[in-house]
C-alpha cells in the first residue's frame, strides 16, 4: 500500500581476535610513545583548572583539557612542561582571544 521498502545495512565485520588482539597492542603501544598525553597530563598537573582553580572529578573530568602552551600539539615533553589543565570553557577563551584581538585590531 504506502509502505517503502528499505534494504538492511550489511553488519559491520567483526574482528577475529587475533585483529582485537593487535588493536590493543598498537594502542598501548601508542600510550607509550607519549599519544596519550592527556593521561600523563592529568597525573603531572592533576585535576584542576590551571586558569579558574575549578576542581574535577570523575563525573566530570571529561571537561578538563589539555592546553599546549606553544601551541604545537606533538611537543610533548615528558615532563609536562608544554601542558596545562584547562576546563573547557577556559580552554575556548584561550583560543577565542587571539581571534577576538586580530578583528579588534583590523576593524580600527
């Protein structure tokens, strides 16, 4: 009658465990050439907004970010000297006021 047909999607593949197996192994591989970086962030700098001093936890952790000071997301020294902790909406303010500064001093 007013009905359409619509063909199913074919299920994605599943993996064998031998292709789990080597995603977990590059994965922690990748932990350990420094990608996780927000980790070893979060245990240097702990669970505080370096800019507001705002607290987290784990229900809201999620909302704490890691800033690169230079601005260049692969200097990551282990020591975290390149990193701060910023809450999300600290994090948009960093990155929103250079923005801001370039179209207040072109508008002039």
């Amino acid at each position: 009658m007013g009905t359409s047909f619509r063909p199913r999607r074919p299920a994605a593949p599943t993996k064998t465990v031998a292709e789990a197996e080597e995603l977990v192994r590059q994965m922690r591989a990748g932990q350990d050439k420094g990608i996780n970086y927000r980790e070893r962030s979060l245990k240097i700098n702990g669970w505080i907004c370096a800019r507001c001093a705002r607290e987290f936890d784990l229900t809201n952790l999620h909302l704490l970010t890691v800033h690169h000071k230079d601005g260049n997301h692969n200097n990551n020294p282990a020591n975290g000297s390149n990193w701060e902790n910023l809450c999300s909406y600290c994090h948009d303010d960093e990155h929103s006021r250079g923005l801001l500064g370039e179209y207040l001093s072109n508008g002039r």
